[in-house]
C-alpha cells in the first residue's frame, strides 16, 4: 500500500527485515531544541516510526505522523512503518531489526518487553531528557503512565498509550430481568450471582464474560485480587500459579464455564459475532478506550445502555490490569539520538496528544490534562464523557488499577501459561490443581535457567 500526500507516504515493512516506506516527521514545532545532548541535525533527516499494525489505531498514528511532518516545514522525511500487530510478532519484529543493526529511531516499547528491552541495554535512558522537557516531562501524565514509563527508576520513553481493564454492564439487558446495577464494590460472589439471573439461552444472551481464558493484565489482577500473588513470588524466587489462592481463582471461572455455563465455553458456544459489543452480554471485559470502538461499531448509535465499571473485589483485594507502552529510542544503531528524541518528544508528549484527541479516540489517552479527556471523550453526551473522566482519573487509576509489570522472561512464561489454561477451559476441562502443577513446575525451570544466565 503507498499512500503518498507531500512529503509522506506509507508502506509495509518489507519481509527481509530492512524497513520500508516513506514518512516525513515533524521538527520541534516552533520549540528550541531537544532536551538534552548536543543540537539535532539541520536537516533534512530521515526518522523512522515503527508501529504495530492495529486496525482501530494505525490510522490514527499515520495521521498525527503527518501533522509533524507538515509541521516540519521540510525538517525532517522519513519511514511510517506499521509492523505487525501481535505482541509477539511486533517484537520479533523489533528485535531482528535491532539485531541487523538497522532499528527504527522511534518505536513503540510494550509493556511486556520493557524489562527486557532496558536490561539488554537495547533502548536509551531518557530521564534526564523528560526532565527537561516541556512537553513531555513525567508530571504532565497521569500518574499510573509516569509509573508505567519507569523501569528500575529511570524513564524509558514518552507516553505512547495507557490503559486499564474494565468491565462494561449492559444496563438495558439488567433492566429487562429487573436487575440493579452493581456497585462499585462489588464482589465475585455478586458477579456469579448477577451472571446467573441476566442469562437468557433462548437470546443467546450470557450473563458474564471468561477473562481467566487467556494471560494479561485482567487475568493477572483477578489472581491478585484472590491472593495478591501474580505468577511468581515476590522475591522472584518459584512459581505460585498453583497457590491455593490461585487455584480457587482458575476454578472459579471454570464452574461459571461448566456448571453455571452462564459464560461462552466449549459446552455453551456464543454464536459468532454475538459478543457484549453487539449486546449479548450483561458484564464482558475491555479496555477503557472502548467507548470509542463502541460508538464506531454502532455509527454514533449504541443499541443499549451500557456502563463502564470495575472488576469485582476477590477474597483479598479489588483490582484490575493496566498498562503503559512507550515511545522508546534505541541505544545503538540510530543516526541522531537527539533528532529521535524530537520526534519522541513530540508524539509521545503534548503536542501529541492535542492531535491524536483530534483525529482519533482508539489509542488510550496517558495525559493528565482535563480539557484532554474531554476532547478525547467529545463524541459522548456531556454527561456520560464527565461520567467516565471522573471514573477513570478520580477511582480507577488512583484506586482499583494495578500497573502490570513483565519481567524480563515473562515470553517463557507466557507460553507455560497459555499451555496450561488450554486444558482447564477447554472441553478436557481438566483439573485446575493439576495442570497450575505441571505449569509451576515448568516456570521454575525457567527461573533456574534466567538465573544461571544472568548470574
């Protein structure tokens, strides 16, 4: 695909692993020079953004690249490169250019790979940068977002996107079976209750949704809610994904699966296309940014009422996922370090994030400014956008939110993971305590093996 305007154009990365396309970037956009380090190259330079390819979000990144190039004035050309969109390909992705010695200038660092990424020593501390900046200094984002761009204590990149699970209630389907909304406190025992009573197989309607099917933040809040425990212990030393905790927390959603059946599962099938986007589920999980995919997917007219809410609290706590990924500048490999940090600076910062509330809501807004969210959330009645700015910004990042962060091993692990919730939520329905075993006893292995590499 090569869609040219002035100075930009857009293209695949080409599958020998050398980028590809053409994208001009933005200067410093009337700003004195970069933060930090000498002065950035007169120009013209080259920059190269890679991004990973999502459907509801690459579009919006292009158009934001463009209004930097435009305002550039000449300044800077350079490579718009949407790389594949799962984690793990886009990563692979990273890495083998890195390898080649040809790295993007800037690109999108996720949250899973972070620790990796800082301790190979493969992206450059920018702390000193941030400091410095006034557009994208730590203070002027929420936050959870100046937590998640930590690692170790230094900042690693500017604010590519922050984002917590939530849960969405549909409103009309509690009304028609005369249900009250939950409260924010809410239990797991009010969600197995509540998905029981909203149940409706003739409607092909579920009561709840199964996010323990597959690893994540959601899944990995839900075993802190149980046991304040994730997958390994605190001091890094075992695994605990077969802790009583844990288990009672898989066996959970496996008997709303099996024996309630009140959540799709291979012996109660959803149709497909009947998910809670479209109406079919009284509670299903996302992400915070969803109202926006909601009112695309409904052209501006939702079919029901629905709410944003929390998870529900477990037996020792209330939380639910969230993370921050990076606009990150490779250590090595790169031309300018100060010609990329303009660019990450820009994008990743304020002038930024003025754009992309303009041209599109998919990618989560990591900013603290209000008159942003409002912007951000503009295609909402008044009232439900204030709604949703004060839930998000005054309870759901300050109280219930729980920065997910991934060590440096945590592919491995994932791997052992999936593995293991395959057969304890597919029709095996196999037993929880059994393979949580098997799975430990494989992370252990892991944690051996990380350790004896790394001293």
């Amino acid at each position: 695909m090569n869609r040219a305007y002035q100075s930009v154009s857009r293209r695949t990365v080409l599958a020998g692993g050398a980028l590809a396309g053409a994208t001009a970037l933005l200067a410093a956009c009337g700003q004195a020079g970069p933060a930090g380090g000498g002065a950035a190259s007169k120009g013209p330079v080259e920059l190269t953004l890679a991004v990973r390819n999502i459907d509801v979000e690459v579009k919006s990144w292009e158009d934001v690249f463009k209004v930097f190039v435009d305002q550039s004035n000449g300044k800077y050309t350079g490579n718009f490169v949407p790389a594949p969109s799962g984690e793990a390909e886009y990563t692979e992705k990273i890495s083998t250019l890195m390898a080649a010695g040809t790295p993007p200038d800037v690109f999108n660092l996720l949250a899973r790979s972070k620790a990796d990424f800082v301790e190979r020593k493969l992206v450059l501390d920018l702390t000193s940068r941030m400091a410095k900046s006034k557009t994208a200094k730590p203070d002027l984002y929420v936050k959870a977002m100046q937590n998640a761009m930590q690692y170790k204590g230094k900042y690693w990149g500017t604010g590519e996107d922050y984002n917590t699970t939530v849960l969405f209630i549909n409103l009309s389907l509690l009304k028609e079976k005369g249900l009250a909304k939950p409260s924010l406190n809410w239990t797991y025992d009010d969600y197995r209750d509540l998905a029981k009573k909203a149940r409706n197989p003739e409607k092909n309607v579920f009561g709840g949704a199964n996010w323990m099917t597959g690893t994540g933040p959601a899944q990995l809040a839900t075993l802190w809610s149980f046991g304040k425990q994730l997958y390994i212990d605190e001091q890094k030393n075992k695994a605990v994904v077969n802790s009583p905790a844990a288990v009672q927390a898989f066996q959970f959603f496996q008997q709303l699966a099996f024996a309630d059946r009140t959540v799709p599962s291979p012996v109660a099938p959803q149709q497909s296309g009947l998910t809670g986007d479209q109406g079919y589920y009284a509670v299903w999980n996302g992400w915070a940014n969803k109202p926006w995919q909601l009112y695309g997917q409904n052209k501006g007219n939702i079919p029901y009422e629905w709410a944003m809410h929390t998870y529900p609290k477990g037996p020792m706590d209330q939380r639910q996922g969230a993370q921050g990924h990076l606009y990150a500048v490779p250590s090595s490999g790169i031309k300018s370090a100060d010609d990329a940090w303009v660019l990450a600076e820009w994008i990743g910062g304020l002038e930024g994030w003025k754009n992309f509330v303009k041209i599109g809501k998919g990618i989560p807004l990591p900013m603290a400014d209000r008159s942003l969210w409002e912007s951000y959330y503009d295609f909402l009645p008044k009232d439900k956008a204030n709604e949703l700015i004060d839930l998000v910004n005054k309870q759901l990042y300050p109280t219930y939110s729980m920065d997910v962060t991934y060590p440096p091993y945590y592919d491995d692990v994932n791997k052992v993971m999936t593995d293991a919730l395959k057969v304890i939520y597919n029709d095996q329905q196999a037993s929880v305590k059994s393979a949580m075993d098997d799975a430990a006893r494989k992370i252990d292995a892991i944690l051996e093996d990380y350790k004896r590499r790394t001293g």
